[in-house]
C-alpha cells in the first residue's frame, strides 16, 4: 500500500524535521527582550507519525513550503510526546507533551495552530488546512522585528 510506505519512509523525516527545527516550549511564551526575536510558527500536533492527518498536513505544507518561508512562517511538527530540540539561541530540549500541555493539545488530537512571535496562539484548525488559508492568517500578524530590520 502506497500510504504504508510513505508513513515509514516520511515518518521518520517528519520526526527528524521536527526535532531539528522545533522552536517551542517556555522559551516561545517568554516575552522578548533584547534577544534574538522568535518568528512565527505553525505547530502541527499529531499523537504519532503513522496519523493520516500529519500525513496530510505534511504533504500539503511540503507542496508550499517556499511561500510558508517567505512568509517567515516556522513548521513545528510535534509528534506524540517526543523529545523537541530547539534551534539556535535556545538550544533546549522540550517534550511533547510539554507542548501539548502549554497548546491545551490531547495526547491523541490532531491540531494545527498558529503562534505569533510573542509566544500567543493566533489560530488553531482541527483537520489539516490549506496552506494558502494559514498564511491568509499570517499575514495579518506582524513580522518578527529581526524581519522587518533586514528589510
């Protein structure tokens, strides 16, 4: 079956992607001082890779993924209560469940929601959502301050 082998194929690049690119935790609701400024994230909650929904959601951001970025929107996929590794300046390791706790996220919910760069949940869908619809959100939000400096 064509889905079994993406689930194991994707499943374990979807982890990998999340682990190396999660921005999450205490430090997102942390209000921003004179650090680095925090982006925007879209958090993609899913109690295991093998959910058709992470699936799904996943092939759809993939397919856009350049106007995700230009929009400097970041994808944080969290998987079940898996161990999350934060990225640069951070460099601390949150849980899963951790996140789910913070989001208000099941332990078997899928969820999407949008974070802006103070830490807030903007919105949240319960199914996967066109991209286009999330950035139509996004765009509403101010752009971190580090964004808008290179400008």
């Amino acid at each position: 079956m064509i889905l079994s082998k993406f689930n194991r194929t994707a499943g374990l690049g979807i982890l990998s992607f999340a682990l190396a690119t999660a921005i999450a935790g205490s430090a997102i609701a942390q209000k921003h001082g004179d650090g680095p400024q925090r982006g925007r994230m879209l958090l993609v909650f899913a109690p295991d890779e093998n959910n058709k929904s992470l699936i799904d959601q996943y092939q759809q951001l993939e397919r856009d993924i350049g106007e995700v970025e230009s929009e400097d929107v970041d994808v944080v996929y969290v998987i079940g209560d898996h161990m999350v590794k934060l990225p640069p300046p951070d460099m601390k390791t949150v849980s899963g469940g951790e996140l789910r706790k913070h989001y208000h996220v099941d332990d078997t919910g899928f969820r999407v929601v949008l974070v802006g760069d103070d830490g807030w949940e903007k919105k949240r869908w319960s199914e996967p959502t066109d991209p286009h619809q999330i950035l139509s959100r996004a765009a509403d939000m101010p752009k971190p301050k580090s964004a808008l400096d290179t400008k």
